[in-house]
C-alpha cells in the first residue's frame, strides 16, 4: 500500500531539518537518556558555547518532553587488493532523530512518538561495487537518498514493564544484534538475514509497517515479539533501497515476517561489581513461498537441461540464532561498557530453500587500552557466512552438467581490526583493516580494505 508520497516526503524533510542524530545501521543511541539540557552524552554540544544552545530552545523543548539528535558518519574506505575491482569511496549518513514523550507534551499518559531519518550519500560501495563480498565491510553503505526510515508510536503499561510499539520499524535496532560488537564497521544486520528474507528483511536502510510487543517480567529479562510485513521493497530488480528508495512505500499485504528473541542480563548497573553479561535467544519465521536452491518444479535438477528453468518453491522459511555479551575483566569501579569485553553470534536456516545456512561472528573489545586514553576503543571481530548445501550442491551440478569446471562456493569470511580514537566528547575517528576471504564465496578474490570512519554526534 502507498499512502500520500508528497506529505510523507515532507515528514521525512522535516524530521531531518529539525536538529536529530545519526548513528551506524542500528540506531542504538536512545533519545530517552538525554539529560535535562536535552543533550545525549557524549555530545560535541558539550564542547561549544552555551553547550551548542544560546537561545535556550534545546533546553525548552525537553522540558516539554521533545528531544532530538543529530549523528553524522564519514566513511573512507580503500580496496587495496583483491575483490573485482580496486579503488577508493567516501560515503556518508546523516541521521536525525526526533522523540516526544507525549505524556509531558501533551498530556497523554505513557505514550511515545519516535522518528528516524536519513540523509545518504556516497562516490560508490566498497562492499557490491569493488569486493563483491556478501559480509557488511560499512553498515552506512545504501543508495545515495534522504529516506524516512523509522516512523511509531509507542505504548507502555504495567509500571513501564509492558510496551507496544506499532508504525514503520526496523527490525535490527532491537533483535538480533551484539552491543560489543556496535563499534566495528562491519557491525550489521546479520548476512544469514540479510541474504535469506526477501529485500533483506526490516533492517537498514529499509523500515516497513510492523508491531513490536516488549516483556520486562524482571529488571534482567525482556520478552520481544515482533511481527513485519515481509518483504519492505517489494519485487522487483535492483537494489532493494532503490525500490523503495524514499522509505515511503508502506507496503502491508505481503505475507508476515515474525521475530521473537529472548534477553537475560546480569551486572548491568553501574553499582554492580561482577563481570557483566547478555544473553539473547532468538527464532523468526516468514509466510512467504521460496526458491530451492537445487532443484526445479518438474523434479529435475535446476542445472539440468531437461529442467523447467523455475525453481521448486517451498512455503516458509525460518531461522534460529543467539547472541552472548561477556564482560572479561571489569576495573574496579567501571561500568558494564568497561575493561575487556567479548561477543558471539550464531544462526542456522534450512539450507534448501536459503543461501545461507550457517552464520557465525564474534570479537574481543578493549576499552580504554591507554590510561591516557579512557574513552578510546580497540578491537577485533569476524564475521563467517556458510554458503547452504544445496546451492554448493547446484554449483556441482552446474559443472557436470556443462562440462565446464566453475567456482563451488563455500563461505565468505572477513576480518577487521579498528581503533577508536575520541578527538573530543562527541567526535571520534576509526582507522581500521578489513580482509575478506572468498567474497561471495570466489576463491581467488581475496581482498583487503582500508579505511578511515568519522563520526560526530550534536
């Protein structure tokens, strides 16, 4: 369904002209913990005169219960060997941010009003256009646009431990997502997601109409259930963004695609001496009909020259992953965020109707390496992507078929290595390595990136 193109645009224009925030493709930073000046730390509102406010508007309206955030991210980024091409891109993401707590707006008890912008640009993409990998090497990487991304409101009840939340969402700035690993670029929407839903599911840069209920039963467990239209571009060819490159198709008939994860938490608090701890448990399903990856409708072989050319179709799909958050060493009085921190991620999918069927990353994170440095970030994380069994199978047939040897694939894996640097409250700079292994699963086109992020926070 598209509703009113023209006055959704302006929505759009307007959540970015209002002062917001940026981040990378998960939108993790939480408007809710701004302070009483309206400034969600770190800021380089912080580091300006009058904290970036003189009129005193700022302060104003988050009295009033409305904040906003703007976050700009810069990335440069080099592919300095390997892949199908070599070659440099800058690209860029604007995000603005704009939340009003309606009970101190306007009166109207434990409701919340949230949107999301974006404003994209970019010289090319390192990952499709010069590796040709399938692991996210920048989650910023989308097609050039201004794009309304998120658009809800939410309802919470019972002291605040029940939530719902219904309008456009993204389903990766909730489920299936590790807070150590949010300081690697590559840091994303899990491929075996990505690769597998139709579009790549509700993740960025792409939003779709969908509810999400939230449980807190306890201060360290929280019940997520979310329910999205299935495919938030629709089909088509091309890029998926550039389908629905404004974030204003509001499709809502396509069959459902349904989430739910499980969260178990300890040593969360500041207060809290023991090495803090995530786990999240998670299983989602989709209604719609997809391709095998090996045989055809007639019950030959795809790769057969007696086969029909269209695959057999299977009705569903589904996956099941968890996520874990291990605090290694935690200094004497740090936080949560502090010392030496861990993460792994794993997920599985059938493989006869998905590209991919194993998926598996993790990463080691080092905060403050310098005590000169507090606030600096060193860390090392992978990223692995399995290829199924039956589309190796297909690539076998291929070649059996045709006589011709050609490339089985097998997985992709890349490694990067960054340092985060922070310049001033609110600014930081990320000179990082990434080397990719098979991209796309192609031996041979082994390559290596290169690459400098920015970010700044208001």
């Amino acid at each position: 369904m598209k509703v009113g193109r023209g006055v959704l645009f302006a929505i759009a224009c307007v959540g970015t002209a209002i002062p917001a925030g940026f981040a990378v493709a998960q939108t993790m930073t939480n408007p809710d913990k701004a302070g009483n000046d309206g400034i969600t730390r770190p800021s380089i509102a912080t580091s300006l005169p009058h904290s970036g406010d003189a009129s005193g508007a700022r302060k104003r309206l988050t009295d009033r219960g409305v904040t906003y955030l703007f976050n700009y991210t810069n990335d440069v980024l080099d592919n300095v060997s390997g892949g199908i091409r070599r070659g440099a891109v800058d690209q860029g993401k604007l995000e603005s941010i704009l939340n009003v707590d309606l009970e101190k707006f306007a009166g109207l008890q434990g409701l919340t009003f949230y949107t999301n912008n974006f404003v994209i640009h970019n010289t090319g993409r390192i990952r499709r256009d010069y590796v040709a990998g399938i692991n996210t090497i920048a989650a910023i990487e989308a097609t050039p646009t201004v794009r309304l991304s998120e658009l809800w409101l939410e309802k919470k009840f019972a002291g605040e431990t029940v939530s719902v939340r219904i309008g456009q969402l993204a389903a990766d700035t909730e489920f299936f997502y590790s807070d150590t690993s949010l300081m690697f670029l590559q840091s994303d929407w899990p491929t075996i997601t990505a690769q597998n839903l139709p579009s790549g599911g509700p993740a960025y840069p792409l939003a779709t109409p969908g509810v999400r209920l939230k449980l807190d039963p306890a201060p360290s467990v929280s019940f997520l259930l979310g329910m999205f239209n299935g495919d938030p571009a629709g089909p088509g060819t091309g890029d998926p963004d550039t389908r629905n490159r404004y974030g204003l198709d509001f499709r809502m008939r396509d069959p459902p695609f349904v989430i739910g994860e499980a969260q178990f938490r300890a040593n969360q608090s500041k207060e809290d001496t023991g090495l803090a701890r995530s786990i999240k448990i998670g299983a989602w399903t989709h209604f719609e009909k997809f391709n095998d990856q090996r045989s055809a409708s007639n019950g030959t072989l795809l790769a057969s020259p007696a086969s029909s050319g269209i695959p057999l179709q299977h009705r569903g799909n589904w996956g099941l992953y968890g996520v874990v958050d291990q605090q290694i060493y935690r200094p004497r009085g740090g936080t949560k965020d502090s010392g030496v921190s861990a993460f792994a991620m794993a997920s599985v999918s059938p493989p006869d109707r998905n590209q991919i069927e194993f998926y598996a990353s993790g990463g080691i994170v080092f905060a403050g390496p310098f005590a000169s440095r507090p606030d600096d970030r060193f860390g090392v994380s992978v990223i692995y992507a399995q290829f199924s069994r039956d589309l190796r199978a297909f690539d076998l047939d291929t070649a059996a078929f045709t006589g011709v040897t050609g490339n089985v694939r097998d997985a992709e894996t890349n490694l990067e290595v960054s340092y985060t640097a922070q310049m001033i409250p609110g600014w930081t700079l990320q000179p990082n390595v990434q080397f990719i292994r098979h991209p796309s699963g192609f031996s041979g086109r082994d390559a290596k990136v290169v690459g400098l992020r920015s970010m700044v926070r208001f």
